[in-house]
C-alpha cells in the first residue's frame, strides 16, 4: 500500500506484486474539507485508512516522506495526515517504510528529477494500465507501493512478514 499524505487530499493506491510486475488493484483520494477542524479530517483519514487495510490487507505500508518547504503550516498539516497513516498501520500489525520524493521519482521513472507527468505515465505504462492515472494524488500513492514494490522494498517486507509470524524479536542495536 502506497501513502501520498494530505491532510486535505491523502492518496492510497494498493500494489500487488507478481513475480516480476505489479498490478493496481486499487488506487484513489481521501478527501477532506477545510472548513472541518483538523482533529475530525486526521479521524476521517484513519477511518479510511483502517478500512482500506482491512479490506485489501496490504503486507506493507509505504508513505512518501514529508518534504518541508516554504510552508511550514502546510508541512505540519502533512506530517499530521502522514502520522494518522502509520497510526492506522501499526494498528493493523503493518509496517511503514518511507521514501523521499527522490527515491520514489528514481524507481519509478529512473532519475530523481522526473517532473509529476513523467510520473504519472509511467505508473500508468508500469501497472499496465490503459492511461496514466488520475488524480495526481492517486498516482502519486501508485509511484510509492511501486517504489516499494521494487525488490529492496519487497524483501524488506517479506522478511519483516516473516518475521512478525515466527515471533521473533526485533534486532536492536547495542547501547
């Protein structure tokens, strides 16, 4: 499961990796209004966020990393909306991986610098789908469960799968 965070517009796209390709099995927008406080949009992303999970049981979450720019209210409003998303994973027993915008634009479209078009076609020719896929946040959210999808991000979360089943500590570093 792949996480573009908003807190006025948070895309969720669902990845399911077969063998060497990735299918889209769902993808979209969760969608909140302005005029509503921030304590009930974050409740309105956890609940979708919840029943996403628990609908497509996803074996891993992974969410672009905040990117701090100019607008420091609007980047703690995405940290916000991105902390109610790995809530609603730890929840579920999931893990999260992030990724930097970087990353996500290097697996997807191989260079860092790949402008949100290029992106979008090539999630679209790379899912196999008929054209790229709309809205922006939606496809943002396919470029992250595809970047994780990739067989660093995949190994990841199998082996923590594996691990979570066999009940085995978490390795911790000395100290």
């Amino acid at each position: 499961m792949g996480i573009d965070p908003g807190a006025a517009n948070l895309g969720f796209g669902i990845v399911r990796v077969e063998g060497n390709h990735m299918v889209a099995l769902d993808g979209g927008v969760v969608e909140t209004t302005p005029d509503l406080p921030m304590e009930r949009r974050l409740e309105r992303i956890h609940r979708a966020l919840s029943e996403l999970i628990a609908w497509h049981e996803p074996k891993a979450m992974a969410i672009e990393e905040v990117f701090f720019g100019k607008n420091v209210r609007s980047a703690m409003a995405v940290g916000q909306a991105s902390g109610v998303a790995m809530l609603a994973a730890a929840q579920s027993g999931i893990g999260c991986f992030p990724y930097t915008p970087q990353a996500i634009k290097m697996a997807v479209c191989g260079s860092g610098a790949a402008g949100k078009r290029q992106v979008q076609r090539m999630v679209g020719t790379l899912l196999g789908l008929p054209e790229p896929p709309t809205p922006d946040h939606a496809a943002d959210a396919l470029a992250v469960a595809i970047c994780h999808g990739g067989s660093h991000g995949h190994r990841q979360a199998v082996a923590a799968v594996e691990r979570a089943a066999s009940g085995a500590r978490p390795e911790r570093l000395a100290g």
